[in-house]
C-alpha cells in the first residue's frame, strides 16, 4: 500500500511538471521554467523515496514527503482568462507566447 501511495504522489508531480514544461513552451515565462526545474529535481527525489519505501515504508514515504515540498512552485503569472477545468488541467493557454530570442536563455 505505501509503495502504491509513493508512486501516485511521484506520477502526480511528474504530471504536474510536464504541464509546466508545455506552459512554458507557449508563454515563455521564467517562472514556469524555473517550476518545471523544480519539478524534475523533486520528482527525482520522489523516485528515489518510492524505491526506498519497498525496504523501509516510513523512511521512504518521508522522502516522497520531502520531494513534495521542493516541488513547492512559487507565485506565478496570470496566463488563464477564459479557460475551463480541463484546459488549465492539461495547461492550454489563453495567452499567446512572448517574443523572445533565443540569446536570453
């Protein structure tokens, strides 16, 4: 049951970070970058958590626990006016991406 829990807090971040990534794709906004970065390293963090939670349960469930608050992202910009549930769930944006070059990454 715990490597169960430690896997399904692992996928949801996993999730979560893939919707950043393609946030930032579009919008170009730093603190979606900054979050998908935060979320690679936290689920990272949580694998390791869910592997060690085969051996030790309660040792590893405290590092899914750890992994969850480096996935803690931070305020972020406004990037959904008219969207519904499922878009923001799958990280559709209303907003159209920045002009930027390439040089300022």
């Amino acid at each position: 049951m715990y490597q169960e829990i430690a896997m399904f807090a692992y996928f949801v971040v996993l999730f979560l970070t893939l919707r950043d990534v393609r946030i930032f794709k579009r919008t170009k906004y730093r603190s979606y970058r900054k979050g998908a970065f935060k979320g690679l390293a936290a689920s990272s963090f949580m694998l390791l958590g869910a592997i060690i939670t085969e051996v030790k349960p309660d040792f590893g469930l405290l590092i899914v626990l750890l992994g969850l608050f480096i996935n803690h992202k931070g305020p972020r910009e406004k990037i959904f006016k008219n969207a519904g549930t499922l878009d923001r769930f799958l990280g559709k944006t209303d907003l159209p991406g920045k002009e930027r070059s390439r040089k300022s990454f």
